[in-house]
C-alpha cells in the first residue's frame, strides 16, 4: 500500500502552512513558501488542481510534509 494519496493542491498547501511553512511571496499562482531551518519551496499549483502520489512525493522530500499531515 502507498502512504500518499492524491489531494487537491489547496488542501496540500493549507498542510504545510499548518505544519509551519509561510507564504513569502506570490505571483499567479507559484507561491513562495519559507520555514524557518529549511530552503524555500515554490509551490505552483492552482488550488483545484489534483496533485499525484509521485509529485507529493516529492513535495513531503522538500518540504518535511507527512501522509498524516494532510
């Protein structure tokens, strides 16, 4: 069984600012994210967009995110 399910890209964003990212920026729809002790992400995702197991993959790699933090 895979630990990631797909999720709309609001609802992936709404966890990160829980988990403690902030927004530093935005144009359109490509947010700056920052945390403190961690390297910003850019997030560019429209927030009804469906994001894949393999991209969240990647943003819980960069950004600390876990399957039970969404």
């Amino acid at each position: 069984m895979r630990p990631w399910k797909s999720a709309k890209a609001s609802r992936v964003l709404a966890a990160l600012l829980r988990i403690g990212w902030s927004i530093k920026r935005q144009s359109g729809s490509h947010r700056t994210l920052e945390r403190e002790g961690w390297h910003d992400y850019v997030f560019a995702f429209h927030d009804g967009e469906e994001i894949g197991l393999v991209m969240l993959a990647r943003i819980a790699k960069r950004t600390g995110l876990t399957p039970e933090d969404i």
